[in-house]
C-alpha cells in the first residue's frame, strides 16, 4: 500500500495576529512487515544528485541561483524551488515491526545523521468518539509521545499498523494526527493498493553520522539558534546574515530538554 499525507506546522510570528504554516507533502510505502516514510520532492533532488546528468542540471542551477543572489539579492532558495530542483524536507524513516524499531534519518548543518527509536516508546489509550476522513469513519486514540500529546483517527477497515512520521501501532491506519497544542499535525490525502518497491534511501553511508534520537536534537536545536556564525564560517566571512532562529516554537519532539 501506499499513502500519501500533508504535514502542517504553524509557526507563531511576532508581526502577524496568526501564525505562519509551514506544508511538507510525504509519502508512506507499506510493505510486509516494514514500512518506509519519505518526502517525495526530497528523493527526486537527491536522485538528481546521484546520476551524473541529473547532477550537472543541478549543480548549473544552484550556481545561476547563487549568481543572481550575488547581483540582485534575489532569493536563491525561492529560485531553486520554483524550479523544482530544491529539497524539502530530509527526514525519512523505516518501521521495522518485527523488531519493533524505527531507523530516521535527518540531517543538520549539511551533515546526514542516523538513530533508531523503539516503537515502544508510544503507548496509545483508544476512545469513544467517531469522526470521518476521506469519506472512513475513523476512531479516536490518543498518546502522550516524547514531550507531546497527540489526538489521532484510525480507521479499522484498513488493517494496517502504521500511519505517518513515527506514529503507528493502532489496529487500523491512521488517517488523521495533530498535537493537542494544534502546533503540528498531519492528514491523509490519498491511498491506494500497489506493487511497488520501496524507494532507495541514498544517503552515502561514509558521509553518514550514527548517534542516538535526544543528541541529534539537541543539536538540531543548538545549530539552528547559531546559522549566523556557521554560515559566516563555512564562507570565510564573505556571507554574513541574521539567521538566527528566534522563533518559540518547537521540534515534533519535545522531551530533548530534558
């Protein structure tokens, strides 16, 4: 089986009365036994980058990006994603219900990094009430899940274990997750029977950097407070920005303060 879901996450801005909210589109391939979670636009850029051809077109439209940054101050990222040739979202995981383990792997600061998780770690308490998504009549569970509590729907008619990110482990798929705080959440949009093979992980495993789930974050969360000084550090001081993240929301995953 393969699902597809729309991630959402608002992010709250001193200068507007609503939050900003952040989309990422995901993929779920459901196998025997395992199931692999991906962002689609992030596997075609880094299929690009791992055949020769496809390299050279995105190497030549990063460098004309970086060119009209440099003379117009043009956004180079905005480019890049208008033409379809920008990453979105590196996270990607593999569900291993026969060990019980969940293999991510997400990146920080241009490095690629790999951790495993026990499934478990999430314990689900099943409720009463009912709603409908995609046209299902879906149950309610909730779980409290490193540092958050979330609100799920499951539907029973589609016997399968798992659902989007990390969720999973309900007797039925499920459609629909968000956060009791409504700072992140995730919804089905389509899925469908198919034979299909997982899709590779490309991720050159010399350049791959194993550590465990709480570091990682807690890493994250440090470069993410300090991009001024890297991005001045990896250029020599030739780009200097005000990126530092001052923002007060925070990771799917909380408990790293701990």
């Amino acid at each position: 089986m393969k699902a597809e879901y729309k991630e959402w996450h608002k992010i709250a801005n001193e200068e507007r009365e609503s939050p900003d909210i952040s989309e990422h589109n995901y993929v779920l391939q459901i196998g025997h036994g395992a199931s692999y979670y991906y962002d689609p636009q992030t596997f075609y850029v880094d299929s690009l980058e791992n055949d020769p051809t496809g390299k050279a077109i995105l190497d030549q439209a990063m460098s004309d990006a970086l060119n009209e940054f440099m003379n117009t101050g043009a956004d180079a990222f905005g480019i890049m994603r208008e033409k379809g040739l920008l990453r979105e979202s590196r996270y990607k995981n593999k569900k291993d219900f026969q060990s019980r383990t969940i293999t991510v792997w997400d990146s920080s600061g241009g490095d690629r990094y790999q951790y495993e998780i026990d499934m478990t770690d999430l314990n689900w308490e099943i409720g009463d009430s009912i709603s409908t998504v995609l046209d299902y009549e879906c149950n309610l569970a909730t779980a409290d899940y490193h540092g958050r509590k979330w609100i799920a729907w499951f539907v029973p008619d589609v016997a399968v274990q798992d659902g989007p990110w990390q969720l999973c482990g309900l007797p039925g798929l499920i459609m629909k997750a968000e956060t009791e705080d409504g700072e992140y959440g995730f919804e089905i949009t389509g899925f469908q029977q198919c034979k299909e093979s997982f899709k590779p992980i490309l991720i050159n495993p010399d350049k791959l950097f194993k550590t465990n789930r709480k570091a990682y974050l807690k890493m994250k969360d440090h470069g993410r407070r300090n991009r001024s000084a890297q991005i001045s550090a990896m250029t020599g001081g030739k780009v200097n920005v005000n990126a530092d993240y001052k923002g007060s929301d925070d990771f799917l995953e909380t408990d790293y303060h701990e």
